[in-house]
C-alpha cells in the first residue's frame, strides 16, 4: 500500500470511487471519475502499489513511445485524487483504475485505511452494466445503501440482483461493516450498443453523484455528446429492421414500467435539479 506522509486537511469529505472492467459497460461508470476530475482539478494525491493487486498478463502495462523515442512503462494502477469543488460543503476524494485482479480484501482493507486517515466517512461507488434497456429512454440508475434508510432520502430505485459481484461489490461491503455509509450507484447501459463510450449513462450517473453530494457539476459537452450518441444509435437502428424491431419491443416494456415515474415525485426532482442548474436552489 502506498502510505500518506502527511493526510491533507480536508473538509467533510467524501470519496467517488468507479473501475474500469466487469463494472464498466461502456465505459460510463470510468468516465464519470474522468469527468470530475477534470471539471475540478483534481490532484492526484498518491497511487496504490500495483504489484499487490495486478496481473500484468491480464492488465498489461503500456509502453509509451514519443517521437520514436521510448519514453517509459506506465503500469496499472488504482489512483487516490483530491478534488476542492467551489462552493461545496465536502470535498471530494476520487479513485479509479483497472478493477484489481486479485487480493480483493487486502484492497479494500487498504482502500479503507485511506479513507479513515482522509476523514472519509462515505463512499459513492459508480458502476455501469449491460441491460435491456432502451436507448431512447433515459437510463436507468439503480442503487443500494448502507445504512438503507439513505435510499429514500436520495430517491434511489432499490437493486434485486443477487449473484456475481465485482470490487464495487466488496468495497461496499467493507465500508458498511467498518460502520462507513455506502452509496452504489448502477446505470443501465443498452446491451445491443455496448461499444464505449456511453455518455448518456455517464450524464445519468453524474446527476445522481450531484444528488448523493448536494451539488451541481458542471456538464460541459456531456449533454451534447449524449444527444449525438442517441442519434448515431438511431440511425444504426433503422439500417436493421430486426434491430428497430427489437427497440421498439423495449421502449413498450419500458414505458408500460414507468408509467408511474411520469408524474409527482420524478416530475418534481427533475424541476429541484434544474433550479440548482440556474442558480435558483
């Protein structure tokens, strides 16, 4: 584990945690990291060892060459940043990297320990998976709590999966049983256009980070970049009959299953969303 020489003072915070593999389809969980980062300016604040918890004949490091000359390896590497959002009442710690391949306990004990020495006392862990779900509709974000009275108070619609599970499975895990909350958000990716990127899961899971945290991120191009992506999978759609076919099989399912998300309580958090946007809330 790469230890902290000295924790920096940090204000309330809270930790955003998303890797890439098994819990990224489509690169929209990874992307969300990346996005805050970048909005914030994020420092990266130190890097876990990567011999602890990486094969590198499954996650390869990459050699870097510039201007024919080779310039170094960059290894694979679970990564610690500090981000200070203006106006915000917690500051932010991000981490993100390739999900481990092994010592899974061992890494959520370590990723633990930083958490307690930063002051953390909740975590956000962000994942994207493959679903039936509809391109044209909005994303579907599920989620999970611990403590679960959070998921009323931050209007989650509850998870029923049971199975398999990644490290965002096992860090949940482990931040609740050491008495931490825990927040696992989860979008829907269309399975049928699984190429990343996916940036309408990503503007989805970032408007529900803004109501796990209490504040507005900016979105930059996402909205637009998220528009384009439902256009370009329009236009694939009608090239295959057996594909719109298909489309339409889902947005009849999902709009029967959501009839009730039409009115009240959704109609509601939306408008409370856009007031913030404007600088009304």
């Amino acid at each position: 584990m790469a230890e902290l020489d000295s924790a920096p003072e940090l204000v309330e915070p809270v930790m955003v945690a998303a890797f890439e593999g098994w819990n990224d389809a489509g690169e929209a969980a990874s992307a969300v990291i990346e996005h805050l980062a970048s909005t914030w300016d994020a420092d990266e604040l130190l890097a876990l060892q990567p011999d602890d918890y990486y094969d590198f004949q499954v996650s390869r490091p990459r050699a870097t060459v510039v201007d024919g000359e080779h310039r170094g390896i960059s290894w694979p590497a679970t990564r610690v940043s500090i981000a200070r959002p203006k106006g915000a009442r917690n500051d932010v710690v991000l981490v993100s990297g390739p999900e481990p391949n092994m010592r899974w306990r061992g890494f959520a004990g370590d990723l633990l320990s930083i958490a307690r020495e930063l002051g953390v006392r909740r975590i956000v862990l962000v994942g994207s998976l493959l679903a039936d779900s509809p391109h044209t509709r909005p994303v579907p974000v599920t989620g999970s709590t611990s403590p679960s009275a959070l998921r009323g108070s931050l209007h989650l619609e509850p998870t029923s999966y049971e199975g398999p599970t990644g490290i965002l499975g096992v860090l949940h895990d482990a931040f609740d049983s050491a008495g931490l909350e825990a927040v696992s958000l989860w979008a829907a990716v269309p399975h049928y256009v699984a190429q990343p990127p996916c940036p309408k899961g990503t503007l989805a899971l970032l408007r529900r980070v803004e109501d796990v945290l209490d504040l507005t991120v900016p979105m930059g191009d996402l909205p637009e970049e998220a528009r384009a992506w439902e256009r370009g999978v329009d236009e694939l759609a009608s090239e295959d009959d057996d594909i719109a076919g298909y489309v339409r099989s889902l947005e009849e399912a999902k709009d029967a299953a959501d009839l009730p998300e039409a009115t009240g309580e959704a109609i509601a958090r939306e408008f409370e969303r856009y007031l913030k946007r404007r600088g009304r809330g």
